[in-house]
C-alpha cells in the first residue's frame, strides 16, 4: 500500500483558472483512485501561507504562477518535486531538477484571436494590447496574432500599456478590433472606451483572454473572450507530479490548449450570419435549459436547424449542439456541487432526460462520473 503523499497546492481560487486548474488535479486523483493529503493555499491573505521553513514538510508542489515571487523562489531552491502552472518567469525553472511546466498554448491563443477577428468583420484596422512592454508570454499572444493576420493581407498596431489608452484607442481607423492579453487587460480597454466616448462594439470590438466571468460579465458591454482549457492544466500538472512522486520520466515543459471563443456583446458580428450567432448565443447563454432541442432554438430564430448548425460552424468553428451541452454541463456541474439533488433530478432539470446518454456524455467530457465529480468538489 503506498504511503499517502502530502501535497501543497498554491492556486487561485477566487478567479475561474484556479478553480477549474483544481478540478483538473481532483479528476485526475479521482480517475487513479490516489489519495494525496492536500494543503491548500487560495492565494488569499486571510488563508493559509507556506513560510519558507514549510517546505520541507511536503513530497510534492503545484504552484500557480500568481503566487508571490518570494514564495516561488523558496521552492524553486527547495529539493522537492515541483511543477509550475503558468509561471511568469520560466527562467526560474533553468537547472531546477524535478520542476515541470505546464504553461498555455500562447501562439495558438494568437492565431484563434486572429481567426475569430477577421471572420467576425470587415474591420478598417486591427490592434493588441499586451499586458507590459516585456511580458514574454502576453508578446507571444501578440506575436503570432500579428503574424497571422499578416498572412491574410493586414497590419496589427502594438499599443503601449504604459500609456494612456484613450488617445492610442482614438487614433486606430474604425471600426477597430483590438486583441487584449488577457480580460484584466481587455476590462480596462472598454473602461478606457467609455471615459474617450469611444462606441463598443461600433466603432471598436474588444476580445480578451482566459474567460474569467467575473470579469468579462460585469464589463459594459460584457467582454468576449477566448477559453483555454484551464481544467486540462490541472490535470497535467498532477499527472506530472505523480510521475515525479514515482520517479517516472516526464516531459519536462508541456503546453495545454484553447477550448472555444466565447462571443459576448464586446464583438460586432459581420452581417447577418454573424448577428444569427451572436443572438443564438444569446439565447443559448440565458435559456440553454428551456430549449429541449435544436429545433426549437432554430424555431425561435425563424431559421433552419440546417442552417443554424452551418453558421455556428462558420463562426465558432463548433456545432451548436457541443454549445447547448457545454451549457447544460456547466448547470450539471454547478447542482452537483451546491445541491444534494439526486443525479436523474439533476439530469432532468439541466433538460437531458432521463436514460444513461447524459451520463456517458459526462464521463466523455468531464473525465469522471457525476458521483465521482460530486466527491471531488466536496474533498
């Protein structure tokens, strides 16, 4: 019987990655049926706070790149297994024995902007505002947007963080699109744009990064956005601790990906197929439940089912099927954790029906059974 490792995790759980990173590492548990005596760090100051004299009371480290430096470099020197999710610094990680990274796809979250962008609209000019002038991962984004859109004939201008945005965002050549780092970048776009009378989306359309709700739905309009597979993150980085933890070979930088474009109201779709899907998200986003199936999301659009499907496929690159079950998971996910609600009950209410499809459509997507999921999100 192997002993049970002790694990600090340092995440943030007050936003949307840290708390779909920690679902990732619980399903990967759940899925290999380990036990591991976690201590979690929320990254908050009235919770707990490992002290560098701590470290060595643990096998094993997942640590998140928001930690506090001075805390990231207190295990970086310590001897223990460690990976590293999405660390700012990744030198830091250079003849460190035993530190795995797990950081985004920052090149394909550049060319999904990119693709999403010029799909949407015919703009007059397109722009990118990194996070700070020397932010390796946020120049990578805008990298490799720049060059995407170059291949298709267009020119990106690079805004300065580091100066006001009102003027920069006045002198781009409407209707403007601009690509932020992340939301916390593309939240002070749209405050910019209100404070310059700058019209969102009409004159310019703003996407962001890491579909961080409280963020993008309390922006005015809310913020549209790019989903990376945060959950996946989670999962590598225990997969790759375990290995560590057993001596096992590991790649020792892995790279997970993006799950969708999420359009919101921040976005001017071109024409009418695109003002289709925007409404269709619309009504998706506020009525997924009601709608038992994609005949009367069509009906209620006065179109073809047919027709509907071949749109969002054109603009989301997805059927509108996979959006509808996204939503009705994510209504899954939610009752399984706030609720005792028996699993038929729960099925029935997110409008799945009964029978065993929703629980196999479940497992696909998630990784666990729904009673897995609800033990997980309870330890």
């Amino acid at each position: 019987m192997n002993a049970t490792r002790s694990i600090l995790l340092v995440l943030p759980m007050a936003f949307q990655d840290g708390q779909e990173k920690y679902s990732g590492i619980m399903r990967f548990l759940q899925e290999n049926d380990l036990r591991w005596s976690i201590r979690l760090d929320r990254l908050s100051p009235s919770v707990f706070r490992p002290t560098i004299g701590e470290k060595d009371h643990f096998d094993g480290a997942i640590i998140d790149g928001t930690a506090s430096m001075g805390l990231i470099r207190a295990y970086v020197r310590s001897a223990i297994p460690l990976v590293a999710i999405d660390w700012r610094h990744p030198e830091m990680c250079k003849g460190r024995r035993q530190l795995i990274q797990i950081s985004s796809d920052n090149a394909e979250i550049g060319r999904m902007a990119a693709r999403a962008l010029s799909n949407l609209h015919p703009f007059a000019s397109f722009a990118y505002l990194p996070l700070a002038p020397n932010s390796l991962w946020s120049g990578s984004r805008g990298r490799t947007f720049a060059q995407t859109l170059k291949r298709k004939g267009r020119s990106v201008v690079q805004l300065d963080p580091s100066l006001p945005l009102g003027p920069q965002l006045l002198s781009l050549p409407k209707p403007a699109a601009l690509f932020a780092a992340n939301d916390a970048v593309g939240a002070k776009v749209l405050d910019a744009c209100v404070h310059s009378g700058i019209s969102v989306p009409e004159d310019l359309s703003v996407l962001g990064v890491d579909n961080e709700r409280f963020t993008c739905l309390h922006t005015d309009p809310p913020l549209a956005t790019i989903q990376p597979d945060f959950e996946r993150a989670g999962y590598l980085a225990a997969q790759a601790l375990d290995r560590l933890l057993h001596g096992r070979s590991v790649k020792r930088s892995q790279m997970y990906h993006v799950r969708t474009t999420i359009l919101r109201r921040s976005l001017e779709p071109a024409g009418t197929a695109g003002r289709l899907v925007q409404r269709a998200l619309e009504l998706i986003n506020d009525h997924a439940l009601e709608y038992r199936t994609i005949d009367e999301l069509a009906d209620a659009l006065d179109i073809s089912r047919r027709l509907l499907d071949r749109r969002f496929r054109q603009i989301v690159g997805r059927s509108v099927l996979d959006v509808i079950q996204d939503k009705r998971l994510e209504s899954v996910c939610t009752l399984l954790k706030t609720t005792e609600l028996p699993i038929s009950e729960i099925c029935a209410s997110c409008s799945f029906g009964s029978g065993t499809y929703p629980l196999r459509l479940f497992k696909a997507r998630m990784g666990m059974t729904m009673r897995a999921y609800r033990l997980a999100s309870h330890t």
